[in-house]
C-alpha cells in the first residue's frame, strides 16, 4: 500500500476482492496479486484497530 488509506476504504477494498473471488472473476495470475494487497490491507485495518483501541483505553484511564 503506498498511501495511508482509512480504514473504512481499506474494508471496502477487502470486501470487494472477497466478492470477485466468491464469483471466481480472477485467473489464477491475479490471484496472488490480490491476496498480497489482501494481506496489507489487513495489516492496515488491524494496525488501525489497535491504535484506536490502545487510544480509547488511554482516555478511559484518565477519566
């Protein structure tokens, strides 16, 4: 991934090469190529979640 992308839009993209492979729109060259990007954005949309949830505690701890 080359840009910071949100999360919500990197869900998307997750969800959109979910659909083409359930529909079986992908040769098997495009295959590996979508499951590497598959396999960032999930790094991406996990990262993101612990931050968040690291920063929710934080607050709470304060308050």
């Amino acid at each position: 991934m080359k840009k910071e992308i949100k999360y919500e839009e990197a869900v998307r993209q997750l969800e959109d090469i979910v659909s083409r492979m359930e529909e079986g729109d992908m040769d098997i060259d495009i295959l590996g190529e979508e499951l590497k990007k598959a396999q960032a954005l999930i790094k991406i949309c996990k990262d993101k979640l612990t931050k968040t949830d690291a920063e929710i505690k934080k607050l709470l701890a304060k308050g």
